[in-house]
C-alpha cells in the first residue's frame, strides 16, 4: 500500500515537474507592484489571467516569437500627451526568423508592413479573447511592438534590430475585431513608429494586407505540450 | 563635351537605388508566398529523437536553439523610450 501511494506520489511529482518546465516565465508579464499608477494596477489586478493566457498562447504556439521581460502590461505610451494616464494594453514580441534575400531586399517601410500584416492583427486578436477588454472604460488603447533582425546584421556581431511600435485606441480596435474595420484600415488609423536599432525613424506610413500566415505555418515536427491547444 | 561623363554616376546612384529598394516582383512574392522567409529551418538545432521514431520538437528544444544561436544584446530601442510604467 506504502509503495503505491509513494509510486502515486512519484509520478504527481514527475507531472509537477514537467509541466513546471513547459510552462512560459511570468516575468514576461510586469508585475502589478511596477504601476505607477492606481488605475493601472487595478487593471493589472483585474485582468491577470488574461495576460497568463496571453504569455502561454505565444509561448507553445508561436515559439519561433519571444516575449522580452516585462513585455506584457497596462502600459502609458510615451508619446501621448501628458499627464494623462492613458493606459494601453502592450505587448512587445521579438520575431525570429531565417535570413531572407526577398525579405532583406525591401526597404525598411515595406519590412514594417510586411511584418504589421503578418503579426500586428494576429496579436491584436490574441490579446483581445477575453473580449470584455474590448469594452473595458479604464483601457484606452492597445499596442503591439515587433521587432526583428536587420537583414544586414551579420552572424558573429552584435545584432542590430528594427522596431515598429503600434498604437491604436479603443474604439479602433473594436472596430477591427468586430469586422468593421479592415486590416488596411487598421494600419490607417494607428500610430506606427520605427526604430532602426535605437534611431528613431518617425512615424512610418504602413501600407498592411491580409496575411494568413499565422494560421497555417508550423515548425516542423514541433509537437505542443500535452494538454495545450493552439488555434 | 556632352559625353556620358555627367550621366555615369547618375546611372550609377540609379542602379543603387534599384539594388537597395525591392522591384515590385519582390514585393508582390512575399505578399503572394508569405512562407517563404519562414520555413522548417527556423531554428538550427539537432533532433535528438532515435532513429525510427518519428521526431518531436519540443518548446525546450527551441529554447536550447536560441541560446545557441544568440549572438549578445541587441542594439535596439529601449521600452522605456516608448511605453512608461
């Protein structure tokens, strides 16, 4: 009897560990304590789960993307005018990919485009599936930040990459996840600011299409962990 | 004197410019083929699996990928030069 329950107790353990180790780090997430301000903790507070569930879908299903530290919060974006707390949901992803001669060839305002098509609409989505954020009084925006390799970044030195920085309010969003607004309108409407390492390039002007990327590409042979389910 | 000289490196700047900006060929096949930059080899790593079974990926793998193929800290924009806390 002593000796199924310590084999029952062996294996719990064995679970424990292993989903321990498949699980995404929350420091992904900023800690509630890091606000420096009331409304953003409660909105840390309020939706926590949301942004764990939003950390877990980009880990086991998009691993070729990484979530720097302290990447996902209730963020006040820098260049909206102060002293208003305007709080927005942010999400800042690292893109990896493999060198490119066609990606490498465009110019940097159709790599920004290229990859706002790709990834801009596809995260908006994935941050937005508890749809009560949507609505949410206290939130005025979302933004997205991707970065990616400049293509003329070298093996072996330190790598340079290019930044785009999101912005879009509320109401534009609703309309974009509702279906009344289009991806192409969506890009019309946010604010988008490139960075080409840490030289900011301006507002940049997105010209985005439907991408479907994300719906059919996967690492080959990449199994998700048991019990996790990508759509 | 109207020789070629004056139109030479106008030529030449020209053809830079065509060969740092995509054709619209370019343009239309990463609209057209948006796999093409990511493929399979996303990650350099080497299966593990044995020989027969069929090869599983695992999120620990890509991990491992990516520390060996990190090549330092990036140069890039710092988050507090965009979003404050």
């Amino acid at each position: 009897m002593s000796a199924r329950l310590l084999t029952a107790a062996l294996a719990l353990s064995l679970m424990i560990v292993g989903s321990a180790l498949a699980a995404p780090s929350e420091d992904r997430i900023l800690p509630v304590d890091q606000y420096t301000s009331q409304k953003a903790r409660t909105l840390a507070q309020k939706y926590a789960p949301a942004l764990r569930a939003l950390n877990a879908g980009i880990y086991h299903c998009l691993p070729w993307l990484d979530v720097p530290k302290q990447s996902i919060g209730f963020f006040r974006p820098k260049h909206l005018a102060q002293p208003q707390d305007y709080r927005y949901l942010s999400l800042r992803i690292y893109i990896e990919q493999e060198t490119s001669p066609q990606f490498a060839a465009l110019g940097l305002k159709e790599r920004a485009s290229a990859m706002f098509s790709r990834y801009v609409g596809a995260m908006l989505r994935r941050m937005t599936e508890r749809a009560e954020l949507v609505t949410e009084p206290l939130l005025d925006g979302f933004s997205v930040i991707l970065g990616w390799v400049k293509p003329t970044s070298q093996p072996g030195e330190r790598p340079v990459h290019e930044t785009i920085a999101v912005f879009a309010d509320r109401p534009t969003i609703a309309d974009y996840i509702a279906g009344r607004a289009s991806i192409r309108d969506l890009a019309g409407r946010a604010v988008v600011l490139g960075y080409d390492g840490e030289t900011p390039l301006g507002r940049l002007k997105i010209q985005a299409w439907e991408d479907n990327f994300l719906k059919t590409f996967q690492i080959a042979n990449y199994k998700p962990e048991p019990g996790v389910t990508c759509r | 004197m109207r020789g070629t000289g004056g139109r030479l490196p106008l030529a030449g700047a020209a053809l830079l410019l065509m060969a740092g900006c995509a054709t619209s060929e370019e343009w239309t096949t990463w609209k057209e083929n948006p796999a093409h930059f990511a493929s399979g080899d996303h990650f350099k790593f080497s299966m593990k699996n044995a020989p027969g079974s069929s090869p599983r990926v695992s999120r620990e793998d890509l991990e491992a990928a990516r520390a060996q193929n990190w090549w330092g800290r990036p140069i890039t924009v710092r988050q507090e030069e965009l979003l404050e806390r």
